[in-house]
C-alpha cells in the first residue's frame, strides 16, 4: 500500500493550481526548478537485530536489503548525487543510551563511486537498536545546503525503539524547515504498529509509504524513488505569513511553503497592476490526526479592509488536503497625477478550521502551500465573467436552446404517434 504525498507538493497543490486556472509565465519564478545543483538522495537503512529474519524469499531481511542495494546502485543516475546512513549498525549492547546514538554514515552524499558504495554494504550486520528519529535527524544533516530536489528513503523492519524521540514528530520537524526534504519510507513485513510510524513519517513530509515482503518489490521501489529524484520538480520556497496584512511578505508569482497553526489566519501581500490578473490558489494537509469536519479560506482584500474576492473548500474528513483558489483581474486605468499605472496592493488571507483530535500535538502548525501568479488580464471582461464560464458561455447558451427545440419536436412527434395509432 502506498500512502500519498505532498504538500507540497503535489496534487493538493496541483488541483488547487487547476481551480484558480493557473499558468506560469515564461522565466523563471519563486520556486521554479533551475537545475544549478544536482539531486541529492540519502538511504538510511535499519541494520537492527531484527534484521537477522529470515522471512524473506527465504533468506534474511539484510541480505534482501544488500541485494537491492547492489541493484539500486548500478542504476543510479549519474546526475543524482547518493548517500548511504545506517542505524543500529555499531551498538549491540543493552545500554540504551548508547543504543540510541547508533547511527552513521556508511558513504557520504556526493557523486556516487559504485564499487566503493557496495565495498560498505557488503560489510554490514545485524547489530543493535532501532534509532529512527536519531537517523532521520543526522540524515537531514547530511543532505544540508544547494537548492536541488532532497529526498531521504528510509528503510526499516520495526518500530523506533528510541521513544519519546518521536519519529513523526522529528518529521514534522523537518519539514517546517521548509528546505523542500521528501521522507519516503519502506517497511519490510510489517505489522500494524509499524505500517502506523512509518506512514506518518512520509506523510509529514509529503513522502510515500510502502509494505515490501518480496526482494523484487523492494528493489523496484528503491529504484523508482531514486530515479524520481532526478526528475525536475518544484520545490516551494519558504515563506512566513504575518498575523496582519501591514505586517505581510511580498509576495512574486511563484510557489511558497509555510506553516498555519490551528486557529490561526496568515496575511501575505501581491502588487497587482492595471491590466494584470492575479490568481492563487492554497493548500492545507492534515498530517496529523484531526477532528471531522473542516474547511479553508482564501480571500483577496484591500489593504483598507475590503473583501474583493474569496475562495473556500470544505470536507468532512474524507481527505487529507483541501484546497481552494481564486483569481482578481484589474481594470486598465493610469494614475491621473503622472499618467502612469499605478500598482494596487492586494492582501492575501489564508485560514483553515482544522481542529487537532485529542491527545495530539498542536506545534508545527500544519503544512501549507501558496501559489501565487501574476499574468496580463483577459482582453474583455466577459472573460472573467459570464457566469464564471469565461469564453465558453455561449456554448452553453446553445446546449439549453438545443435541449430545448429538441424536446419540443420530440414531444410533437409523441403526439403525432399517438393520433395515428389511435385514428387506426
């Protein structure tokens, strides 16, 4: 079973981008792909004493997980740069302490020597502790600094045994950094438990989880996960709302990442030219647990405190991302003092009524993702208009006329039938 992504990232994003009617201009923009630093892919992997199982195609855990290895390294990407982190690899000992300090980097992150990477791995056993929130820490160390896709593919057998240390928790963590760092994870024979842990780690970070009980399947999805990190991808910029809209970022069309804490609002600001039309759209993942029923708010004010236009979604927990989105078109018209278009400063409000289940940590907000773009304006403003239907509203003007004549020639027709067969 694999467990959906992102925030980010992703189709929350995607969708939202689709019901505003975005389109990026030509250039670069606030979060788009450049290309000036190579992918960067860190595989932790559990080299706990569990490992020692054999349940897997009849050999043990750690020889499937060598044997992918072997096979993801040879058809890494030469473009991607790859590391290798263990955890419990050292400790066999009881002192838990120290157990929960055993992690290490058994190749470093850079451009990838595949005989040097396997020598490592060959050289791996079963060992010690199940240090997983230590790992993720280190291992997002490891991938620090450059603007390329990030992406950390852990894989383990069982569940942290380095509590209160939540893993989740560290992943939530991670991804309030907004450094655009995607947490995939695989879980070798899972049970519930673990299925549990490591679905909320890649969730937090708009990841994918995966059960893998067979060496092909986990050889095929370390690979699809390797390979992906060399395909282009957006990554949102980080941003910070203010709790007013005086107080907000300005921002340039483009895609940007914050975090919202329950029952809070965040203000961001765009200048808006005559002739242009701004259309943004936003997201919200629950990547924790939340209670039913909840919705999110967008709207475009004046900085005096006028609504122009508001966007809102509502779901009643069927989904883990809602989104919504809404689009401003500004009239043509100069500046009468200097005969130049002046700018109008629109502020965005993003709000959301998620409420947090019982039990369950508030702090990092949840995560949320803007997409903000600035184009020309449509040429006439039945564009916009029309129902909302844009250019395509006569179209519908002759679909209700057509159904209209239709029925009424079917229904003389009807008649017709019923004269004759009554006359005969």
């Amino acid at each position: 079973m694999i467990i959906r992504k992102r925030l980010a990232a992703g189709v929350g994003a995607l969708l939202a981008a689709l019901t505003a009617g975005l389109a990026f201009p030509a250039g670069a923009v606030a979060g788009e792909p450049t290309g000036e630093d190579a992918p960067k892919v860190n595989l932790v992997l559990d080299v706990s004493g569990s490992m020692r199982a054999r349940d897997i195609d009849g050999g043990s855990r750690m020889a499937a997980a060598k044997q992918a290895f072997n096979e993801v390294l040879d058809a890494t990407p030469e473009e991607v740069e790859l590391g290798i982190r263990t955890l419990g690899a050292d400790y066999a000992g009881d002192d838990r302490r120290t157990g929960c300090k055993d992690t290490a980097q058994l190749y470093p992150v850079g451009p990838l020597d595949r005989t040097e990477a396997k020598a490592a791995v060959a050289t791996l056993a079963p060992t010690g502790w199940t240090p997983i929130g230590p790992a993720l820490l280190k291992a997002a160390d490891d991938l620090d600094g450059g603007s390329g896709s990030k992406r950390i593919v852990l894989i383990s057998d069982g569940e942290d045994t380095c509590a209160p240390l939540d893993p989740c928790e560290v992943a939530r963590e991670i991804a309030a950094k907004g450094i655009g760092l995607t947490i995939d994870t695989l879980g070798l024979v899972p049970n519930a438990k673990m299925r549990q842990q490591l679905g909320c780690i890649a969730e937090a970070t708009g990841g994918t989880y995966t059960s893998v009980e067979h060496t092909d399947e986990l050889t095929d999805r370390v690979n699809q996960l390797v390979g992906r990190a060399a395909d282009p991808v957006v990554t949102p910029v980080a941003t910070a709302g203010a709790d007013t809209c005086a107080k907000a970022p300005v921002l340039k069309s483009g895609l940007y990442t914050d975090r919202e804490e329950f029952g809070q609002q965040r203000w961001y600001r765009v200048d808006v030219l005559p002739g242009q039309e701004l259309r943004a759209s936003m997201s919200v993942a629950a990547d924790r647990a939340v209670a039913p029923s909840y919705g999110v708010l967008l709207r475009a004010v004046t900085v005096h405190g006028r609504e122009i236009v508001r966007g809102e979604a509502a779901d009643n927990g069927r989904t883990d991302v809602i989104s919504t989105g809404l689009r401003y078109p500004k009239a043509e018209r100069e500046d009468a003092d200097t005969g130049k278009p002046a700018a109008e400063t629109v502020c965005l409000q993003v709000a959301h009524s998620f409420s947090a289940a019982s039990g369950v940590k508030t702090t990092p907000g949840l995560p949320l993702e803007l997409t903000v773009d600035v184009v020309d304006g449509p040429d006439r403003a039945d564009d916009v208009a029309s129902f909302g239907l844009g250019r395509g509203w006569w179209l519908l003007g002759v679909l209700v006329l057509a159904g209209f004549l239709g029925g009424l020639v079917w229904g003389w027709l009807s008649r017709w039938r019923v004269a004759v067969w009554r006359t005969n």
